[in-house]
C-alpha cells in the first residue's frame, strides 16, 4: 500500500515539473502549423503527367 502510494505521489511530482516547465516554454500565442504551407497550391498541381 505505501509503495503505490509513493509512486503515485513521485507520478504527481514529474507531471507538476513537467507542467511547470512547459508553461515557462509556451509562446503566448500559438501558430499555426501550416501558416507556411499553401495546401491550394499542392492540391492543383500538375494532375496528369503522362501526356
């Protein structure tokens, strides 16, 4: 009972450093992943290349 209860307390700990650090290391505004990326531009493409 006591070692579950170790465990679980060690699990808490890492998840509020982990927490903590990746609070520190957020930007305050999120981009967007595909700001770069002109998903119109791949999509009309040269469709038939064997002519």
């Amino acid at each position: 009972m006591v070692n579950m209860d170790k465990s679980k307390h060690e699990k808490l700990q890492q998840k509020k450093e982990n927490e903590r650090f990746n609070n520190s290391t957020n930007k305050n505004k999120v981009e967007n992943q595909n700001q770069t990326h002109n998903v119109v531009q791949e999509g009309i493409g040269p469709i038939n290349q064997k002519r």
